[in-house]
C-alpha cells in the first residue's frame, strides 16, 4: 500500500508546528506510542532520534527553511527506526 505522509507534520492534521514538536519528544521518550513514525523521520536516515528533533524545532522557530528530505515522500513499507532514551546515540557525523 503506497500514500503520502508531509514530513514533520506528526499528528497529521495538516501543519507543522509545536505540537509536532511535542509528540515527537514523546515519541523519542516512549516508542511504543502510536503516532505517524514516517513523519518523524525528519532528516531521512530512517531513524527517529534527537537529530530529528533538533531539526523540527528549528524549522518550527524559523530558524531554517526546509528539512534534511523531502517534504512529501512516498511511505510503503518504510523500516525506520526509533532511538529512546535508553539506547546509545551515535555521536559520529559521516
């Protein structure tokens, strides 16, 4: 089954904004929550961590333009993953 998802827009209800940024800090906190996992996916690395959400704050205080990935991409059967708090943070960068 293929549909659209708009990146950073968590709760789905059509924009992108602090309540975004809310469920996506209780979703790096509590994965289990049921919540749109490949809007998270703010950077595109098919991993929803704290790079994530540095991301849709700064989009959300105007602080940069666009994300990481595309805005709109086609979800199917996306495996992305999802780091909580109790799991290591890869700290290097390329």
């Amino acid at each position: 089954m293929l549909s659209n998802c708009i990146i950073g827009d968590i709760n789905n209800d059509g924009y992108i904004n602090s309540f975004d940024v809310v469920l996506l800090r209780k979703l790096i906190i509590n994965s289990d929550l049921s919540l749109n996992k490949e809007s998270a996916d703010i950077n595109g690395d098919n991993i929803i961590d704290t790079r994530d959400l540095r991301e849709l704050q700064q989009f959300v205080l105007g602080e940069r333009s666009s994300f990481s990935t595309e805005v709109i991409k086609n979800i199917s059967d996306i495996n992305t993953s999802i780091v909580t708090l109790n799991e290591p943070i890869e700290t290097s960068f390329w």
